[in-house]
C-alpha cells in the first residue's frame, strides 16, 4: 500500500489552482439517475470517491462517457438495477444518496445501510423518515433499506429535520423534484454544495427554490431533462491548503475558489495573524513574521466553522502561541488525529468533544496513521512543518478527497512524495 513520505522544511509559495468539489460532484453525478436524457458535468476532481460513484452508477446501468478534461456525461436512459449493494456502500456512505432518486423515478430502490464508521455512527435516519413523509414504505431486511412506493408517485410532503444533514437534504431534495405535489424541507441544510445541486436540478427542469436557506420548496415535475453544469470548487481542498501556507510560514494564492464559501475558515485565519486578501475567484494569504496566534473553534453546520477543517485548526494550533480550545460539534469521533498529533509532540488534551490545545512551537516526525479523509490531510500538513521525515500511511483516505495533493504541495515547493509501501519496509529492514 502506498505511503507518503513528507520532510519538514520551508515555506509553501506559489499558486495553486482549485478542484471541483468532491461533496458537489458526488450528488450531481448521482442527479443523473433522475433523468432518462444525458446529464454533462464537468470539472469532476479526479478523486477515489468519484471513481466508486461511477462504478455505483455503471452497476445500475447508467452508461458514463469522461472526456479528457474530465467532463462526465451520464445517461440513465435504461436502468437496469435499483441496488446499491454493500461492497460500494461500505467504501463510500454517500452511496446513500441513490435512494432518493431511485425511489422517485423508479418507485423502488434497495441500499445497504453503510455500517460503522470511523467518525461516528452516522445514521442514516433522517432519508428514511422524509421519504416515508413522501408516501414510500421503507424495511430494513437483511442490511438493507428497501424502499417502494406501491406503484405510485412520491407525494410532496412538508418534512423537519431534526438535525441538519447534508445529504439528507440532498437525498430528499433530488426524491422530492420528481414527486406528485409541493414539498418543504424545514431545517434544510444550508451548505454550498447543497445550492448547487438545487441549480443542476433548476437547469435539468425542476423548480427549486430557496436552496441556501434553511427552508427548500420544491414543487415536483414529472419529468427532468438534460443540462450541462460546472461542479463549484472545493472550499475544503481550498482551506487545507490555506492552512498549510500558514503553518509553514509560507505565502500562497489559491486560485478558481468562491471566496465568499470559506468566510468562517478565512476570518479564524486572520485571527491567527495572517494576511488574508481576496477577489473574485482567488484568495491570497500571507503567514505572519513571527508566531501564529492560537484560535478557538466550534464546528457546525455552514455557515458556521466547517467540522471538515477541524482536523487542520487543531494542527495549527498545535504549533500556534498559546492555548485554544476546539470543540466538534457536527460529528461525536471525530479526533482521530490528535493522538497521532501527539506522537508527533503536540500538547492536547481531549475531553469528550472538546480538544484543549497549548501550542508548542514545533512538531517532530514520527510513523503516523490516517484514519479518516480530513485527519489524513491534517497529519500530511504536520509532515511538512515537523522536524524530519514524516511517513504517512493509508492514504487511501486522503485519495478519496483530495485531487493530487502530493503534486499540488510539491507544486508549492513541499518536499513530498509517493512511495510504494514495499520500498520502505526494505529500506528500514
Ligand atoms: C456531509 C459531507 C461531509 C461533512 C458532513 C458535515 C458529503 C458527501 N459529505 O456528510 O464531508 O463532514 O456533511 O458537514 O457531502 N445524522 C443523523 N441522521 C441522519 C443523517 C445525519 O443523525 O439521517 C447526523 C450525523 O450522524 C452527523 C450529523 O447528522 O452527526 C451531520 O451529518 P450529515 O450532514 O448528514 O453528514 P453527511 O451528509 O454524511
């Protein structure tokens, strides 16, 4: 399996340019199922996750062309299975969000419930309870969730989440614009990547509104057309590499970003003391002279602090002066990466959901572990700034996410590599 292997040293500097957004391109690849005409989207990153959603769409039967700019076109003309097994489900939860679509355009669907993982139970609850509110009867027989409608249409429904959940409102969103009726999604998700895919959905002939606020209608059509839509960039991949130019003392522009989508990251930047300048479509960040200064984070939904970048504040505060406290807020084990912090010399202590972090100046190298997609990229940050030579192992996780992150970071003078997982058992045998 391969590894990566970081050697701490300068600062990043340069420019970077931004993928689109893998949680973007998941459900739009996925709004193709609802539609018997082809769907074009482009600016797909190249990620693992994108490949497992294809071989998810293509085992249903839809027929997907990738040109060379990785522009996919889908076409879900003839649909010949509404399963999404579990050896699919198990690797990638956002699996979950074919149900919704299934069940609207075909009147049934089977998934399998994803089962545990790293970051936290995740139920999968809130699908469930919204489309049983459209009409459809749900089972869980045998892990899966099975859902039909009797042979009728969904029906618009007026659905409360209880939670806000980002592919709840999506699933429920892409069910609801095929349903018979007006549907409400009250406690909607508000997040980026949710307007989005209301947008494709407007640009395919549904009629979303409110996609943004906390409160989606969407008044249901027969039938959804073609489009062609461009995926919005990655506000996460943007903020990672945001929090590496700082905590390298670096200086970097990042460029084909929506700056406005990462006000939450970039105002705990600047109260870090870094220089933060902005435009259209780029963010520009200089780290300060001297030490970065600690900042105390709380996660929640958008617009609030992103639970995705929390993994990179701890590390920044980890060498920042001072004490801070973070405490995640969105997902309940979600700090995975702390104790691999610690091998590293970082001073935290955790206390529930709640990390207290005195800041220490400086890490040093040790063997790490990525466990999940956003502490993997945390522990790959660390490696560039810690004292010696960091190995990284099972980056799987972070290929899922994050589109040639070893490329984008040497691109900014990182010194990074790929290596195959034999090459440094040979070397330290
Ligand atoms: C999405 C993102 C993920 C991000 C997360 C929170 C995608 C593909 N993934 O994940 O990167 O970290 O939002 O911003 O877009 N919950 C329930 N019942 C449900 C659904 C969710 O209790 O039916 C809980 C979850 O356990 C969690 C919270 O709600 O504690 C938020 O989860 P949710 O927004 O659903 O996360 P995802 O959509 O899976």
């Amino acid at each position: 399996m391969d590894k990566l292997l970081a050697t701490g040293g300068g600062p990043l500097k340069g420019r970077v340019r931004i993928s689109g957004a893998k949680n973007a391109a998941l459900p739009l690849l996925i709004s193709s199922l609802l539609t018997e005409e082809t769907l074009r989207i482009s600016n797909i990153p190249h990620l693992h996750d994108i490949t497992t959603t294809m071989e998810l769409l293509g085992q249903l039967g839809v027929k997907l062309q990738v040109d060379e700019k990785l522009a996919i076109e889908a076409d879900a003309s003839e649909v010949s299975s509404v399963i999404a097994p579990y050896e699919l489900v198990k690797t990638m939860r956002a699996s979950i969000l074919v149900l919704g679509p299934l069940t609207a355009r075909f009147g049934h669907a089977e998934v399998s419930l994803p089962g545990g993982c790293a970051i936290g139970s995740r139920p999968v609850n809130l699908h469930i309870k919204g489309l049983e509110a459209m009409g459809a009867e749900i089972k869980i027989e045998n892990g899966y969730i099975k859902a039909d409608t009797g042979g009728e249409r969904l029906k618009g429904a007026r659905i409360f989440m209880d939670l806000i959940s980002v592919t709840g409102t999506e699933n429920l969103m892409m069910a609801a614009a095929l349903a018979d009726g007006t549907t409400v999604i009250e406690n909607a998700a508000r997040e980026p990547e949710v307007i989005d895919l209301a947008d494709c959905l407007n640009a395919m002939g549904a009629k979303v509104s409110g996609a943004g606020s906390d409160e989606i209608i969407i008044e249901g059509v027969e039938r959804l057309g073609s489009a062609d839509h461009r995926v919005i960039p990655d506000r996460i991949e943007a903020g990672t590499f945001l929090v590496a130019a700082a905590i390298s003392g670096g200086e970097i522009e990042i460029h084909d970003v929506i700056p406005r989508q990462l006000e939450s990251v970039l105002d705990k930047l600047r109260e870090s003391g870094c220089a933060v300048e902005s435009g259209d479509n780029w963010i520009k960040l200089r780290a300060p002279e001297g030490t970065l200064k600690s900042v105390n984070i709380r996660t929640a939904p958008y617009p609030a602090f992103p639970t995705d970048m929390q993994a990179q504040f701890v590390l920044l505060n980890a060498i920042a002066e001072g004490t801070a406290t973070v405490v995640e807020t969105v997902f309940e084990n979600r700090f995975m990466h702390v104790h691999e912090l610690q091998r590293m010399g970082a001073d935290i202590e955790l206390d529930g959901n709640t990390a207290v972090i005195k800041g220490v100046g400086g890490l040093h190298s040790a063997p790490v572990m990525a466990t999940d997609l956003r502490a993997s990229a945390c522990l790959v940050l660390a490696g560039l700034i810690a004292e010696g030579e960091t190995i990284i192992d099972r980056i799987y996780h972070i290929d899922r996410g994050y589109d040639c992150i070893e490329e984008k970071l040497a691109q900014m003078g990182a010194m990074i590599r790929r290596v195959p997982g034999h090459y440094l058992s040979r070397q330290s045998a």
